[in-house]
C-alpha cells in the first residue's frame, strides 16, 4: 500500500474514526462498522477518486486468505447501507463495471481529538493541565476499574454463550437420530415403500458384489434377497410394498438390466435389457413407467447421462428432453404424483445441480453449480430434500432453499429416503477408506503401500527424485495437504479446503501445485517442501484442472467457461502464480482433461462430452485419436509413446476381487492391449506416471449404517 492509510477524517456530512470503528453523522449520532468494513473503506479512502479493482481489495484487506466473492460483496453492501448510499445513484462509493470500486467524494484528514499534543511551549499552561488531570485522577481511576469490570464481565458472558453454542447444536436438538444399522459393509442407497413399512438398501463391500436387502420395519435385522452371481443398484418400491424395481448386474455375463421383485414369493421377472449401467432408477407411482439413465451417445461414446422413461405396457423407452453434450445426469425421481422428475445435473467434478422436469421435459433449475450433491428425494409434491457435505437442504418448487441439518466435520449423510405417510426419513452415513500405492509395470500386480489409515487418503504425487510424496487426506477431520519424507507423514498446514486434486510437482522437486475448491471458489496452492509453507492463489468460480509444467516457468491449466473448457497458462514469479492467461491457437479448442507428454512436445485431451481425445502439438490443427473414450474421464495418464487408461472394474471369480484392466494404446501402431489387472482401483481420481509405473489410490474398505429421524415437514 504505497498511500498512506488515513484514520481520521470526513468523508462528505460523515466523520470516519478508524480507530474506534465508528462513523458519525451531522446530528452526532454514531454507529460502529464492522472491522473488514472499516478497513475495506480506508483502503477506498486512501485513494479517492481512483478505481481500486476487486483483486487489489482482496490482497489488501483479505491477505494470505481464501474467501469467497461474495464477502467482497457482502462489505461494500454493508458500508453503503451504513452510509444511505445506493449501488444505483451513488453518494460515496461507486461501481466501476468490470473493474472495481471507486470512492466518488474526496477526504478531509483531521487531527484525532483523543491524541494529545504534549510539546507546548508554555509552561504554566501545562502545569496547570497537569494538576488538572492529576485531581481527576481518582475519578479516571474508578471509571477504568468500572470499565474493566464490565469488559470481563462481557467476555465472561460470550465464553459461556460460546460454550454452549458448541455443546447442544439447535439443527441435531432438533431432530432424533436413531442408527437403525451396525454392520461391517456399506449399507446404501435406501429406499422406503411408501407406507414407510418396508426398507429395501444395498449392501456394499470392497471384495463382494453388491447385496439387496430388505428389511421389515421395525424388525433389527434385514433379509438378503440377492440372486447368485448378480450385482445390484438402486432398488426403488411400486406403489404396492410387495414390488421392487431394482438394477442387476450378471457378473459372469456382465448383462445389465431392470428387474422387477415380488417380495413376497421372492421371484424376479426382468424389464428391460438395457447396454450400460443407469445412474439411478425410479418406479412411476401408478407402476406404469420406470425412469432411468443411458448415455447420450447411442454408441456410448459419451460417457455423460441423460434421463430416459420406460413404460412397460407400450414396452418402450424414450428420452424425457433433448440432451446437452456437456452436461451429465443422474438420479432421477419420481415426484409422489407422478407429476415431476427431480435429478441432478453435473456441471464438473464437483459442481451437481438440482434440475425438475414434467412429464412433457420442461426442465427447471432449482439450485447453483457450487456442490457435490449426494443425493435427493420428494418430501411432499412441492418440495425436494437434498444431501451435500455441508448438510442436509430443502428445495421447493419455486427455488426457495433452507437448511433442514447442518452436518458436522466428522459425520455427514449422503443417500436419503422418505416417507410419506410414517414422516420416517432415512439416511446413510458412509465412509471409503482408501490407501495411496505405487505399482510397478515390471513387477507384481500387488503394488506398494504408501499410506494406511483408517481414513480417505485420494490422490497423491511422488516427486521425480523419489525422495518425498504428498497426498490428500481427510485424515484431519477436514481435507488436506499431507507429506511424507523417509519415515514421516506429516499434515501440511494451511491447506484444507472442500477439494484438493490435481497434484503436479515442478521438475525441480522442490515445489508442489494443487488445485482447490473452497465454496465455490477455485484456486491454486503451492507447497515448498524445503520451508513448509504455502502459498494461495484464488481466481474465481470457474472449475480448473491442471494438465503439468510446459516448462520451469509456465504451468498448464484448463478453465471451464459457459461449458468450454479452455486452455490457459500460469507464470510463476518466486514460484507466485499470476493471473491466468490463454494459450495462443487454442481459442476453438475444449480441453476438459489433458495431459502433457514427458517430452512436452504434445498435449492429449479429453473434450467435456467426453467423447474423443486429440492430440495437439501447439501449432497444427489437433488429430482425433482413434480411441474409444466412453470408459476415460480421469483415470489416465500418458507416456511418449502410449496412452494408459483404466477399464470399468468387473468382477474376477477367481479372486473373487473387483478388478480394472489397465489399457495401452499405441500411439504409432493404433493398437490397444491389456497390461494387467489391478484389484480395487479408484477410477475417480487422477493416476500419476512414473518411470517404470505409476500411482493409483485404491479402495481398502467401505463402512456405513442407516440412521432414521422421525420428523414432520409440513
């Protein structure tokens, strides 16, 4: 800040005391700020007249800080409330359109009243203001202890308010939490019949296909359904308690399709065939009608979803609208009417959605890409109830949102079911426990343990010399940074955000590059293994995927822009990143996943559809690759002269384990072949090429229960 930071002045009819927070009007009557107000307006007024953009107020005011737009926002609303002024027809602060903020009235620095000038030059004057204030002594005296009783007498009163804010939380008093399971496996994706006396759930573990269960409320324990050798998901009830819909998979045949379960005689009679897995399934109200999802590509090139009903007397299936290439859909669910379909609609990695459709495909969207969303359900015809890490949240129809639960750092719902008629609410609380592992392509399947706890460890990055990795973990209660080097695993601090991927070291093995996502604010962290520190780098809502290093100084980045993800580079100065910046030739280009070749001479990507990979050498127009994509979204990594990818994992009977071949594709022959199989690997995060092999996160053990709340939205 090269201007000098004003304290006390007058800004037009106000008197501004920074010192005391306190701003006075015409009449006298003073109203305290909000600190980060206060000094958000000492910055404005420390350059009148000169347009200070959002950027300079961020590192001013919010240094070494992530926050969010919106608390920018939040600060020049307050202080122009405060001072009668109006982003409209402005007084005092006005809005610069895509550049910033601009104080329009100049300042009038006066000299503080409460600083007295001790260099008089007559004597007897100030003797005589000394024996004034030491007469008055006594009564400053017990003024000051007065104050400072009331002082601590406050800060006692908030400690205990504090305290007590922590101990009893208003959202879980509120509701009755009963845990209605306690198993070692996974249970998931519950379902309620619609008198709330019947539950039927998925039974999840890491070496077993999946289990359907059901269990008759309020019995303990739950009957297995499942037929030899099948795979199942997303079990969903007619309107009769005795018949359920559910996904199945043959494992042997890898046939999928939709079968329908009488519970009562337990036979199953199938539906529907269908090519590729659904992302959700829900049965119609009056039975007639099943809805789910298919790729959009009917050659399923794409791997993004859209929503498709099937009505089993016409026996025809059809789409509900006209899918979007760059968007993906999931979980669709019947309204207790049968008049809409709820789903979610994926964006990003981490940016879902909530959308409702009728019947005829006018589609409404009712929340904002900022979340994961877990999952939905209809609690009346006109609100919708959804699972995301920072809670539970209601919908209605109309878009209006309330928080129901506020979930806490250690425990979160996910899946979420209703009933109607008992105002029983079912939820999942899960936990993935994963270890981070390096394999050896010249070596044995198995792999190295890197990391083992019983926690989510996700992706993790070796630097080149080997000497020291790091990884994100929840190991913390939140997500964060971790290292290890030799024998010590350490948390990096300073690091824990909503997401962290993305993990590319620098050729010189010193500094590491990660993506974060908190809020809904994107940026960039770098680690310096030799000081422990970390540096942050906010840019904006726009999603961001790193690709790798194009040289010491520059670092590839995508950037999602109105659905085109575009090509941009970050300069480093002292290993700060800049702004970012576009890449010359690539303005036509959609590079949603991209990786750099060792050499650095071509970049392969993957566009947002999800449809093709090309390879671009920066100069000529880039060539499609002859490669089928619909498996490839992050699980992919590159070498000079091949592209490896993991396949869909199907299940190995020999080992009864969930396994992944890993492909190779030739880049010069265009011939694909099978390097191995890997047991339990995580598709969903991003593999890191090694020398000789690679890095891959592998799933170790899934764990959750079912816990149901009794309560009443109406």
């Amino acid at each position: 800040m090269a201007n000098k930071l004003p304290s006390y002045f007058k800004l037009d009819t106000w008197l501004i005391d920074i010192d005391q927070n306190q701003i006075t009007d015409l009449d006298g009557k003073s109203s305290k700020l909000e600190p980060k107000s206060m000094l958000v307006l000492q910055y404005l007024a420390s350059k009148p007249r000169e347009t200070i953009s959002r950027d300079d107020l961020f590192e001013a005011c919010w240094p070494n800080q992530v926050v969010t737009e919106d608390a920018l926002n939040r600060v020049i609303s307050s202080l122009r409330r405060k001072l009668g002024d109006t982003a409209g027809s402005p007084k005092f602060i006005a809005t610069v359109r895509n550049a910033g903020y601009k104080l329009i009235v100049p300042i009038h620095e006066l000299d503080n009243p409460r600083f007295i000038d001790t260099t008089t030059s007559n004597s007897e004057e100030h003797l005589a203001t000394s024996q004034t204030l030491t007469e008055q002594k006594p009564v400053l005296q017990k003024k000051k202890i007065r104050s400072l009783v009331a002082i601590c007498f406050s800060l006692l009163l908030g400690c205990i308010i504090l305290i007590y804010s922590f101990q009893k939380d208003p959202e879980i008093a509120k509701h009755q939490f009963e845990r209605i399971s306690y198993n070692t496996q996974q249970n998931s994706m519950p379902k309620l019949a619609s008198n709330g006396e019947v539950l039927a759930f998925i039974q999840q573990s890491v070496n077993h296909p999946n289990k359907l269960k059901i269990r008759y409320l309020p019995d303990t324990y739950a009957e297995d359904i499942s037929a030899a050798n099948k795979h199942y998901l997303y079990p969903s009830f007619y309107n009769s308690a005795d018949n359920i819909a559910v996904l199945s998979q043959d494992i042997k045949t890898n046939l999928i399709q939709i079968e329908k379960i009488t519970l009562s005689n337990k036979t199953s009679e199938p539906l529907l065939k269908i090519p590729h897995m659904s992302h959700g399934l829900s049965v119609h109200p009056k039975g007639d009608e099943i809805v789910f999802t298919q790729p959009i590509s009917t050659n399923a090139q794409s791997q993004n979803h859209t929503i498709y009903t099937f009505n089993q007397k016409q026996q025809k299936m059809y789409p509900i609208f006209l899918p979007h290439s760059q968007y993906s859909d999931r979980l669709p669910n019947y309204s207790p009417s049968g008049e809409y379909i709820a789903f979610l609609r994926n964006k990003s990695q981490f940016q879902d959605a909530l959308f409702v459709s009728d019947m005829n495909g006018k589609t409404t969207q009712l929340s904002n890409y900022n979340d994961t969303i877990f999952d939905l359900t209809w609690i009346s015809n006109h609100q919708i109830i959804i699972t995301k890490n920072k809670g539970v949240y209601i919908f209605d129809l109309d878009k209006k949102e309330q928080i129901w639960h506020s979930a806490s750092p250690l425990q979160s719902y996910q899946e979420i079911t209703y009933s109607l008629d008992t105002k029983q609410l079912i939820l999942t609380a899960k936990q993935t426990i994963n270890t981070a592992n390096i394999f050896d392509l010249t070596n044995s399947t198995d792999g190295y343990l890197l990391t083992k706890a019983e926690a989510q460890d996700t992706e993790l990055s070796v630097n080149y010399n080997g000497t020291a990795f790091v990884f994100v973990t929840n190991r913390s209660g939140k997500k964060s940074l971790w290292f290890r080097k030799s024998n010590k695993t350490n948390i990096i601090k300073n690091t824990e955000a909503d997401e962290i991927y993305d993990l590319v070291w620098h050729p010189n093995n010193q500094y590491l590059v990660a993506a974060y996502k908190l809020q809904s604010e994107y940026g960039l962290m770098i680690y310096d293994l030799n000081t422990q520190t970390v540096y942050k780098k906010r840019y904006n809502k726009n999603p961001i995927h790193i690709i790798d290093w194009r040289n010491n100084q520059e670092l590839l980045i995508s950037v999602e822009n109105n659905l085109q993800w575009k090509l941009n580079t970050v300069s480093f100065n002292n290993f700060i990143p800049t702004a970012l910046r576009p890449i010359e030739n690539s303005a036509e280009l959609d590079i949603f996943q991209g990786r750099l070749s060792p050499n650095k001479k071509t970049l392969y990507f993957l566009t947002s559809n999800k449809s093709h990979i090309f390879s671009w050498d920066f100069k000529a127009s880039p060539q499609v690759i002859n490669l089928k994509t619909e498996n490839i979204y992050r699980n992919w990594f590159v070498d000079n002269t091949k592209l490896f990818h993991f396949n869909l994992p199907t299940w190995n009977r020999s080992t009864n384990q969930k396994v992944a071949d890993l492909i190779a594709f030739d880049f010069k022959t265009q011939a694909t072949s099978i390097i191995k199989q890997y047991p339990n690997i995580q598709m969903q995060y991003r593999p890191q090429r090694l020398i000789n092999g690679f890095t891959a996160v592998k799933n170790n053990k899934l764990q959750g229960d079912l816990w149901l709340i009794e309560t009443n939205f109406d």
